[in-house]
C-alpha cells in the first residue's frame, strides 16, 4: 500500500527543515511493506515554508506540496486528503503535525494497526504508556484532559482514549465515506468531528500510544478558550442532533395529552356525552391516535417517506393504532393492578389520582414510551431501512 505522511503548515520552515530529514533518513528505511511519501499541505505561509519544501523536493522524490489558501487545519487536512488519493494515489494518509511533537517512530506502529484491520487508527496520549509533557503549566495539563474526558462522557465512548489528539493514520475509504461532512469543519474541530463520524460509520478502530513532545520551534496555532467553547458546542449539539428523533418523538407524544384532555372537555361540555363517558374517552383516544400519527407521519419520521412499503399510509395507521390499543392497555392493566394493590379514594374526573403517580408514570416512562419509539421504529416506519 502506498501511504502518504501529510502534515499542514503555516509558517513552519523551520521545523519542516527537521521532520522532513528525520522522516526520510530514520523512519521510512524501516518500513518495508509500504511505499512512503510526504505531502506537505501549506496555507501559503509568509516564512517562506513552501520554498524549503521544493528545495527538499529535489533531494527526495517521493515529496509534494499543496498549497491554498489559510481557513483552518480541517481546511488544510481536507485539502491535502483530498491531493493525497486523487493525485498521489495513497491508500492509506496520516494526520501528523510538523514540529516533532507527534513522535514519528510510531509511524510503523500504526501502519501495523492498518496491515491488521484497522481503518483508522488514533494516537493516544492518555492511555496505555501514552503522555503528555510534564513541564506543561497545571492550566494546559487540566485544559488538555478535561477536554477529552467531555468529549469521551458525552459520546459515551470511552474505548477511545484521545478524541482531541491529531496524530492518525486512515485508509482512504474512511476519508471517501466522510468528506462531504468534513467541508463544514475548517477548524481544530475538525480532528473530535473526523472521528465521530467514523465511529458512528462503524469504522473499525485501533490505538497507538505516544508521547506527546512539546514544541521546540514556532508556537501553537490554536486559541485555548476559542477551541474548548467549540468543542463543548460541536459536542452538545451533535448529541442533541443525534437524538433528535426522540426529541420530536416525545414533543409529539405530549400533544397527544392535550389533543385528548381537550377533546374529552369538548365531547362532555358541548356534545352532551357527560352520561357517556366511555364513549367520550373514546372519542378523545383516537383523536389524540390521529393526531400523533399525523404529526409523526409528516415530522418526526418525514425522512422515511421514500422507504417503499406494502399498503403505505393506510398499513402505516392500522399498525399505528394497533400499538396505541396495546400501550394504552398496558396502562390500564397496571393502574387497575395498582388500584387492587394499593387501593385509594382521591379521585380527579373519576381517575385514582395517586394510583396514577404510583403507576401511571413509571409505566409510561419504562415500558410505554420504549415499547412505542420501537415498534415506530423497527415497524411502522422502518427507519433501518434509511440509507446512511
């Protein structure tokens, strides 16, 4: 396989006069089973960086250049990823700073990780050997972990040891299935999204520990305060977006409530039925079932309105009203336990109040609503058959 080492830069002459000779003199004589190569991704820097790299260039011919225009490391990553398999052919890129602070005789080790199945594979700085440097002020060390254990909490991935870290190897189909999504990040957010997304693609992946070196030459381009208040909000959002569904799921559930308080009110007060309240209830529970479909059919589940399925809407609304019919006797049966049970006299328009706090939402919570986002799910509206 042909694996190409991509590191972006702005403003790093210096420090590509390192990495570059390192890389070719120490790293890649040992590497047998690949062929290796250097593309350097620049954001037109002032200092003169491009121009050392074509002086490199002519040394060694298994180096390139792309240059554009300064929007960010994503930008710069994507730019280069993009450079790296179209024109280079590489099948497999790396994600590597330029100023040594990503340890490259860990490059084989990743390349191993490849060779044996992984996807794309992550260097660790905080798990099994891997580090961070000890003369970093208390401030950075905390920014550092804090960041990443966030990351790790509200993903609830926490086989993933570094999701902030920049220094990777990936085949060129993780990059292929996820470019489309990556455009919007330009930034250093672009690392936590990159992988996100393929791990949510199901992409297998693997870990390499490193010690994460501190920089000799140049400065960090990263804005502390800028990048955590980005991280929190990528992360938030996407597990708000994540779970958007549910979030729909619910709001629709709850006007359901009202749909059928309301219609109750109406059918007694206007429609006479006070001695008919059985038939009254019934009214207002298929209101309230119609309602919930509607609302379901044309917002919650509108994105699986092009999965073709046998009798289509009519199918879709007996097997709605199907499952409603089940929840709600679910509900009746434990409220009716509940009353044998426990036994009360407070009563609200003939319903047992505290039997309903003792049962009714509990039953609701753990078994109606799981059992209803399901069967909408996996039944009516098939959403596995959604393509991803």
């Amino acid at each position: 396989m042909k694996a190409v080492i991509i590191l972006p830069t702005y403003n790093e002459k210096e420090n590509v006069k390192k990495i570059i000779p390192v890389l070719e003199q120490e790293i890649f004589p040992k590497i047998k089973n690949h062929d290796m190569s250097i593309l350097v991704a620049d954001d037109n820097s002032p200092d003169g960086t491009a121009d050392e790299v074509r002086n490199l260039m002519k040394k060694w011919k298994n180096i390139d250049i792309s240059s554009g225009e300064k929007k960010g490391l994503g930008a710069a990553y994507i730019r280069g990823m993009t450079y790296a398999i179209e024109k280079m052919k590489a099948d497999v890129v790396f994600e590597m700073d330029a100023d040594l602070q990503h340890d490259p005789e860990k490059i084989p080790d990743f390349l191993k990780k490849i060779d044996d199945g992984a996807d794309m594979v992550i260097g660790t700085r905080y798990s099994d050997g891997g580090s961070i440097p000890e003369n970093w002020p208390p401030q950075r060390k905390a920014f550092s972990i804090i960041a990443n254990l966030f990351v790790r909490t509200v993903f609830m991935k926490f086989s993933i040891h570094d999701w902030t870290g920049g220094y990777r190897a990936l085949k060129k189909e993780v990059f292929l299935k996820e470019h489309d999504e990556l455009k919007q990040y330009s930034g250093y957010i672009f690392q936590i999204s990159f992988l996100y997304k393929a791990v949510r693609d199901k992409f297998k992946i693997a870990e390499v520990p490193f010690h994460f070196s501190d920089r000799e030459l140049g400065r960090s381009k990263i804005a502390p305060l800028g990048y955590i208040l980005d991280v929190v909000k990528f992360v938030l959002w996407t597990k708000i977006y994540e779970y958007k569904r549910f979030v729909k799921f619910l709001f629709v559930g709850g006007t359901g409530f009202i749909v059928q308080f309301a219609t109750t009110y109406f059918s007694i007060t206007f429609l006479g039925l006070e001695h008919a309240q059985f038939l009254a209830t019934a009214i207002a529970a298929e209101t309230a079932i119609l309602s919930n479909f509607f609302l379901n059919n044309i917002w919650t589940f509108k994105d699986t309105a092009s999965i073709k399925q046998k009798g289509g809407f009519t199918r879709r609304l007996v097997k709605f009203n199907l499952t409603s019919i089940v929840s709600i006797s679910i509900q009746s049966l434990m409220t009716y336990l509940a009353v044998i049970i426990f036994g009360t006299k407070i009563n609200l328009f003939g319903y047992p109040v505290l039997t309903a706090l003792i049962t009714l939402f509990p039953t609701i919570i753990f078994i109606v609503l799981p059992f209803n986002y399901f069967v909408y799910n996996r039944i009516i509206w098939k959403t596995q058959y959604l393509k991803k």
